[in-house]
C-alpha cells in the first residue's frame, strides 16, 4: 500500500458556483481600476479566488440545515448555548471585534503586548488601546527558508529579556498566535505553549490565544510532536486551551463559517466587563451582533474542523500545491503552511527594491497572468512605525495563495501552479508599485498604487 493516495476529500460537491473567465485585456484593466490592489478588484473578475481563507469556505449541509434551527430570540437564544469554550465565551460577528474588547480592557496606555509575531488588526487594536506590540516569535520564523517544524513557537529568552527590562507589570498580556498567519501558517509546539504559558504565569502575566486556526496548529502538533500521533484533534484544541487564560477567535477560518467569531475568558471579572462592553460595540451578550442561525452554524463548524479527515484534506490541499510549486523551483516559505502557500516575493522579484513592494507587484501581475487573485503580507501590511512613521519592512515580504476551505479542486490548484510557475520564467517582466493613496489605518486593505514606470504590473 506505501506510495498509494489513501485519503481525498471527504466531502463530494453539492452545488455549484459559476466563476466568470476573463481575458487578459480584461484583467488588465480591472487591475489598474483597482489601484493594483488586489482587495480592491470586484470579485466578479476573479477566477480562482485565493485572496484569504477567512469567511470563504464552504459551509456543508449539516451547516445550512444548522441555519433553519436559528433561534432569533434578542435575548438568550438557544443557539448561543451550543458555543462553549473557557468558562465564560461571548458571540462578536468576527475576530477583530473580540481583539478590540481584551485590547481596551487589558492594555493600560504605556504597556507592551509581547505575541509570536504581528497580525494586522491585532497589533492595530493594541496600538489603539494604548499598548505596543513586541515580537517573541523564534528567529527561524523570519527566514523562509527554515525547516524548523514548529516556527510559531515563542522564544523564551526574548519574553525574559521583556520582563527584565520593562518589569512583569509593565507588559499587559502575552498575545499566542496558533499557527501563525504572518509567519506562513507555521505552527507552535505543545511543549513551547506550554513552556511560554508557564513562564508567564511564574510572573503574574496573563496569556490569551488567538485561537483562529488552532485546529491546524493541533494537526500539526498531532503530525509532528512526539506523545500525540494517538490523539484526536478535539483533545489536542482542549490541551492548547487549557494552558491559557481566555482566546480571541475568528471563527470565518478554522470553524468554516462565513461570519462569526467569539471572546472567551476564565476570569469572571473580565468577562463581566467584556459583556458590559459588547452591549455597546456588538449586541446583546448571548448573540454579540450575530443571527441566532450565525451562531448553529459555528457551532457545528467546530464540530467538523476537528474531524481528521476534514483536516488531512485541508492541509493536503495545501501541501499538493506546494509540493507543485517546489519541484519548478518557486520560493516560498518551508515549511509547507496550514491555510496557504506564501511565496517569497522578495527572492522572486530580486530586480524590485523592497521600496517598490514586489509583493504587492507580484499579487497584482498573478491576477494579470492568470485571474488567480492572491494577497500580498510583506511592507505594505507592515504599515508604518507608530513613533518614526517610517515604512516598517517585515524581514518576510510574501503572497499568500491562501485556501479557502472546502471550496477548489486539485484542477484548481493545477492552474494556479502553472501561472506562478509562468512567471517566474518571467520575472523580469513584473514592475514594482509606488502608492497613489495611503490610508491611515490596515493600509493594505484600501491604499491604490500605481506601477513606476509604464502603466502595467507585468509587461510583455
Ligand atoms: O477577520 P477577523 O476580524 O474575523 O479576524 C481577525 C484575525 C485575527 N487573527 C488572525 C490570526 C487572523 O488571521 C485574523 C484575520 N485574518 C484574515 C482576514 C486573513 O485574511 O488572514
């Protein structure tokens, strides 16, 4: 049997969704409407669709029928009773809205947060709160080319030299980050997440987890950790949560719902507070701005995502296109990741300084090239030094091929193979970017670019 494909989906297609095909002309012109970027394009243009797995899965029957049994009672709907987690968990539509409860009640304006790497709207809500993001993340995880199994796990002797310098009371939590998105969805070991949860509990420092794709992280460590090959997914999560005092989860990732997401806290004082501040920002605390339906349908997509079969699909997913993209010789960050492929852009498109933003360049050209909508995670997403308002460079300048759950074929990933492949036999022919338009807040999302020289991001 060894050398036989023993696993596919375990899921056959339903329903279908029709996909526009488009000529390059067309593309081109959608592009430069977009401001070469790729947040900006109408979906309609979009071919393959690999800008982000976070509200793009598709949801399974179990899920729709799930919506028929909404309880859209305003107050204490049943469906709010099938959530459970930490002691007390309150509903917000997605994740960065239960960042913006712990940032405002647990960040003290001067204090640091220190996480295993930044995420986008995570540091933005700290910043906001007052607070500043320092990175504990292991050296390994800024080098693409590490094969270390765990590159999400936090570096102890950083989170002591913190508590050294600054004083244990000084730092308002640690932020822990399961299969870090920024790193290339590179997971943390059960043995670091316990170490770093202890380390900062000997010191009265509170850990919460940014639990939005912990359940790969828990596939990971089932793959790779010695002690855990025999071991379920749903134990594996539990162990994870167990070590910390409360999480943060978008539940539009791992828990395969469009919307969704939820707050969830041990401490009863915190999380009387965060039900006092939900009423104001989302709704009521039994349903925190989503529908009664909303919340059936999260509840058993947790359900699903710690089913192994779900989740040797999902990242067999991934790992067929990176192994594809490997073999023809394109950078991208080793490990093969839980929820994309990132490439590395900066040694793709050696001809463009890092000023000119090849990621960004090079998400727009695979759109030209293909119709492959990808999405860049490198200096644009890093946006600006909050005290020099200098541009931050991220040692990483990456595209994320992100993959939605559930939703494209091997054919799919064949496709978008062949175009990244295309250009990089082209490389020379992708043009960086200057901006045109820089929002103040999450840049990446809105900000419009134009190419340095000529009016195309890929010539020829
Ligand atoms: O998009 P939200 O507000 O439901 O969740 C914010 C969020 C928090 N933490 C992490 C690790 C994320 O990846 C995350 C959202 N990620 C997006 C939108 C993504 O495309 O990766």
């Amino acid at each position: 049997m060894t050398g036989r494909r023993s696993w596919a989906e375990p899921w056959k297609v339903k329903m279908v969704e029709h996909l526009r095909m488009t000529t390059r002309p067309e593309r081109e012109q959608a592009i430069a409407q977009a401001g070469f970027n790729t947040f900006l394009l109408p979906s309609e243009f979009v071919y393959i669709d690999l800008l982000t797995d976070s509200g793009t899965s598709a949801m399974s029957d179990r899920q729709w029928a799930g919506l028929m049994m909404g309880d859209e009672a305003y107050a204490g709907s049943m469906n709010y009773y099938h959530l459970e987690s930490y002691k007390h968990l309150i509903p917000t539509h997605q994740g960065r809205c239960a960042e913006h409860i712990i940032s405002q009640l647990c960040i003290r304006p001067g204090q640091t947060v220190p996480g295993n790497m930044y995420f986008t709207t995570t540091k933005m809500h700290q910043e906001l709160a007052g607070g500043s993001f320092a990175d504990v993340i292991i050296d390994e995880a800024h080098d693409p080319r590490s094969e270390h199994p765990f590159k999400g796990n936090c570096d102890l002797k950083k989170i002591e030299k913190l508590i050294r310098e600054h004083g244990a009371e000084k730092i308002a939590y640690l932020s822990l980050e399961t299969n870090v998105n920024m790193a290339g969805g590179q997971p943390c070991s059960m043995e670091n997440i316990r170490a770093t949860c202890d380390l900062c509990h000997r010191h009265g420092i509170k850990v919460y987890l940014d639990a939005t794709r912990a359940v790969e992280n828990a596939y990971f460590i089932r793959e790779r950790e010695p002690g855990y090959a025999n071991k379920t997914l749903a134990e594996i999560l539990r162990e994870i949560c167990d070590c910390t005092d409360g999480a943060t989860m978008s539940a539009k990732k791992d828990a395969l719902v469009n919307i969704g997401g939820f707050l969830a806290v041990n401490d009863d004082e915190l999380a009387e507070r965060a039900r006092n501040m939900v009423v104001v920002y989302e709704g009521l605390h039994t349903y925190g701005g989503l529908a009664g339906r909303d919340m059936e349908a999260m509840a058993i997509g947790i359900q699903e995502s710690v089913q192994l079969d779900h989740m040797h699909a999902r990242i067999g997913q991934v790992e067929y296109l990176g192994h594809k993209l490997i073999e023809a010789g394109v950078p991208i960050v080793r490990p093969i990741g839980g929820h994309g492929i990132f490439v590395d852009a900066a040694a793709f498109l050696p001809h463009i300084p890092r000023e000119e933003f090849p990621a960004q360049a090079l998400a727009a050209a695979l759109y030209v090239d293909s119709g492959v909508r990808a999405m860049e995670r490198g200096g644009v997403s890093a946006g600006r030094d909050k005290e020099t308002g200098k541009n931050l460079f991220p040692k990483l300048e990456l595209v994320r091929l992100t993959l939605p759950r559930r939703v494209y074929t091997q054919a799919h990933m064949d496709v978008t193979a062949e175009s990244v492949i295309a250009l990089l036999e082209n490389s020379r022919k992708v043009v960086g970017l200057r901006f045109t338009y820089e929002p103040k807040y999450l840049r990446f999302f809105q900000a419009r670019f134009e190419p340095v020289r000529g009016n195309r991001v890929l010539e020829g």
